[in-house]
C-alpha cells in the first residue's frame, strides 16, 4: 500500500525558478526521506528529516515536515538543468516496539528543467 | 569503491524460464534489499535482510526467493517467470543496521521483460 504520495506528479520548470514538490503521507512516521532518480539509474538519497525536526537544508536543498497535517515538501533553489529528474519521498515507519521498521516509497514527481 | 553493483543490467526471459539476479555491495552494509519499480507504481519492496543469515518478505514477495550468500551479496531469484514480473528490479544496502534513520544505497538496476 503507498504510504507517501507527491505532487504534483509532474513540474516543468525553466532553469533559476524555484521547484517545490510536496509529499502528504497516512500514518505516523519515524522519518522521512527524499531521493532522486535520473533516467535509466538508480535512486540517490538527498536528504532524510527525523519526525522530530520541521526544516533541513542541505545545499540548494531544503525540506520541510508538517507532522500535524502529515506532509512534507522539497524545495530546489535556482534550478539546473541537470536537476531534471523523478524525485521520490519515503517515509519510514516501525511498530510500537521499534523494530519492524519499514520504508515505503511514494510514485515520484518529474521534475524537468527547461535550459 | 563501486557501491552497489548489480548484474545482469537488462535481461529478456520467456515465460516459465528461471534466473538470478546478483547483488553485491562493498560498503560493509548490514542491511540488503530488493524493490520492483513499475510505472506510476514507485518502488515496492520484495524481500530484505536485515543482517547476513536472515531474510524477510517485504510487499510483493510471492513468485520470488531470495538468498543472502554472505554480508556483500543479497541474490534475487525468478524460478517460474511470468509477465507480471515484466519490471526494474533495483537493489539496495544501508547502514549500519535495518536502522530507522539509514539512507538507502540503491544499485542501477536490472531492466527485465518476460515474453
């Protein structure tokens, strides 16, 4: 079942604007992550934000997390071309006792900048 | 230092035909894991291991087995291909342990279509 779902679920963008994508998610979650996918390759992690922190940066990275309204979003600052990506959240989630712990994947969002 | 290296990176099988796929990691992972990725699907967990010795089915398991040959390696296997498996398979390791708060190191991928 999909736990995190981004939107939109496609962004074109031209390059130097701002790019935001939002996650919104169900359950309670222990920390969320954000990762990147260029065409034909494997996810590269970006960014991961504990349930107890609201805002990181890494870069021209920076993340939020709402844990009252369960969402998050990525802000990219001045876009590049080579941003021009799918970018993915996960949420991790563990049971009551910490273990069981699992990280579940949303559908992505593309995001394309224009040159 | 090659991360996660997965072999073979595009395979075409007929229905009914077997075959591994291979994962090796040179990070010292303890953890492994095996997603499928499917359009406008995201990415969806088929098996794990948490440490070398032990395994467990993730989302989608049914129609594969799995073996964690020794702390690098974590193979992934067809025994009856059937259509649906028609997918990119992607590989991952994290640190130090099936914690909570690891990134995951993904691999490129194997690109497979069963006919």
């Amino acid at each position: 079942s999909q736990q995190g779902e981004e939107d939109p679920q496609a962004l074109s963008i031209q390059e130097g604007e701002n790019a935001t994508m939002n996650c919104s998610y169900k359950t309670s979650i222990n920390n969320l992550q954000w990762y990147r996918q260029n065409s034909g390759r494997g996810l590269v992690h970006l960014i991961l934000i504990r349930s107890n922190e609201r805002e990181k940066h890494s870069g021209r990275l920076r993340v939020t997390l709402d844990t009252s309204k369960k969402s998050s979003s990525l802000l990219i600052t001045a876009s590049r071309a080579a941003d021009t990506a799918s970018y993915f959240c996960a949420t991790g989630t563990s049971n009551s006792g910490g273990s069981n712990y699992k990280l579940t994947f949303g559908k992505g969002t593309l995001l394309t900048v224009n040159p | 230092n090659a991360g996660v290296t997965q072999t073979p990176k595009f395979q075409v099988l007929k229905t009914g035909q077997s075959m591994t796929l291979q994962c090796a990691q040179d990070m010292n992972h303890n953890s492994m894991y095996w997603y499928r990725q499917d359009p406008g699907m995201g990415l969806r967990l088929i098996y794990y291991s948490a440490s070398e010795g032990t395994t467990d089915k993730g989302e989608v398991p049914n129609g594969y087995n799995v073996s964690r040959l020794n702390k690098r390696e974590f193979s992934l296997r067809l025994e009856s291909a059937a259509p649906s498996q028609t997918s990119v398979y992607f590989c991952a390791s994290s640190e130090p342990t099936h914690s909570y708060n690891s990134p995951l190191h993904f691999g490129n991928g194997t690109r497979l279509t069963v006919t």
